[in-house]
C-alpha cells in the first residue's frame, strides 16, 4: 500500500512539473507581449460564425440571462439588446460607479469589442470579474450573436478592412 501510494504520489508530480514545463513552452505570453488595446472586429463583424458566438456564450450565462424581458442577476444584467442600448441602463441593476459614470453612452460595436476584450481597458475600476476574451474571432462571434438579441438588431458598421499589420490580440 506504501507503494502504491508513494507511486500516486510521484505520478501527480510529475503531471505537475509537466504542466508548468508545457505551460513555459508553449504560453504565447511568454514569447510575444500582451496588445495594449483589442484589434478591430469591425470587418469581421458581416462574416462572424454567430453560432460560434452562442457557444462562446455560454460562459456568460453564469452571469447573465439573454432573452427578452429576463431577469438580472446578481452579477449581471440581462443582455437582451445589448447592442445600442445605453450604458448602465437596465432598471434594477446595481452597477459599479465606474460604468454608471458612462451611462450617457451606448454599447457600440467598438465599444463592446473593448469591453469584451478587457472590462478594464474601456472601464477601469469597474467590477465585472472577467478576464476578457483575447481572439478577435471569437469577440466578433459573441459580439455578432449579441446583436441578433433584439427585435430590431443594429445594423453592421461599414467593413473596411484594417490595415495589414502583424498586431493581433490572441493570447
């Protein structure tokens, strides 16, 4: 039994330095640095894999509701007509004094796709516990299902493709 344990023990060890090493390796943090600003998504918005924003979703659930006239949650309101509306604006939600000092403003697409990227980037000292998502795909999918949350979805922004640069957000 000392055996077995000792090997189990030695096991979940090794799995361990494994995982650090892998991480070391191949963390793209550690051979590029971190954008100090999201990539723009506008061109992407037309062509994004809005199913792909659904299952990206999924995540926020934890915090959000989606459909039309749900209710708030503790951590989060509800997202139905994201898109356009104003920030800080849902009735019942109590939101940090940071976003509420916004609250003449609406969600664009740019501002989301910051919001998203970082919350603190587009709203610092805001409290939304979340670490972002760093791919521009995936931003402009989640951000592209959003939109169709609503009776009446904002219309795209022009799609003029950025200029070609070797930045990108992926992390």
């Amino acid at each position: 039994m000392i055996r077995f344990s000792f090997a189990v023990i030695a096991a979940l060890g090794l799995a361990v330095l494994a995982g650090v090493l892998a991480g070391l390796v191949y963390s793209p943090s550690l051979r590029e640095p971190a954008p100090s600003h999201p990539q723009a998504i506008s061109h992407r918005l037309a062509h994004a894999d809005v199913k792909r924003g659904e299952r990206i979703a999924r995540a926020c659930a934890v915090c959000h509701t989606f459909e039309k006239g749900g209710a708030n949650l503790l951590e989060g309101p509800n997202l139905w007509d994201i898109v356009g509306r104003g920030k800080a604006s849902v009735e019942g939600f109590d939101y940090s004094g940071a976003l509420r000092a916004q609250s003449g403003e609406v969600w664009t697409y740019d501002d989301l796709n910051a919001y998203l990227w970082d919350p603190d980037y587009l709203v610092p000292g805001g409290t939304m516990d979340f670490i972002g998502v760093r791919d521009a795909e995936d931003r402009a999918a989640l951000i592209a299902w959003l939109r169709t949350l609503s009776d009446e979805p904002e219309p795209l922004p022009d799609a003029e493709d950025p200029a070609p640069s070797a930045e990108s957000d992926r992390d």
